[in-house]
C-alpha cells in the first residue's frame, strides 16, 4: 500500500539549520527557510487552578502541591529547579510576526 508522502508526524517537524549566538535558522516542512531570535521565557515557577498554586518545571513536568499559598508554592519550585537535571523535554515556542 503506498502513504501519501508529508502526511506523518516527522515530516511537520522543524528542521534546524544552523544557529549563531542567539540567532536560530530553520525550515518548516515545506522548505520555508525562516530566522528566529532565541529569548528566555518568563520565569514564572506557579501556575494557577481557581484559589490554589502550585509549582511546576518545564524541563521534566514535575508538579508541586496545590497549596493556597503562592510563596509556598514558588518555594517548592525553587527547591525543585536546583535539584532538577534539567534534561527533560525541551519546549519551543514560536510567535508569527507577518
């Protein structure tokens, strides 16, 4: 049986073509060549659900308790991030500015 060529998953990935300092080259699945500048995301360590916080990681999905208190909440976080490899999953973010 053939597959129409493009329909999997891999082909809607990103491809990385090169980066330079913070400068990233990439192209989408069409041959689309785009440039890009690498910022940091906020540096929020809490999200919110109704009266609680709770404290949560990026890097490996690790989620705190939900506690009424944010400073508690962002404490637990802090804890968390110096104990935390760091080698979870890599989350990328892209905003289109046509």
């Amino acid at each position: 049986m053939n597959y129409p060529v493009g329909k999997g998953k891999e082909s809607r990935r990103p491809l990385f073509r090169g980066r330079k300092g913070n400068t990233l080259q990439v192209s989408d699945s069409h041959g689309h060549q785009s440039t890009t500048e690498l910022v940091p995301l906020e540096d929020d360590l809490t999200k919110e659900d109704g009266n609680f916080a709770f404290g949560y990681c990026t890097s490996c999905d690790w989620t705190g308790r939900a506690r009424r208190s944010r400073d508690k909440a962002r404490q637990e976080a802090r804890e968390h991030r110096a104990a935390c490899a760091g080698q979870g999953k890599v989350m990328l973010g892209a905003t289109d500015h046509r």
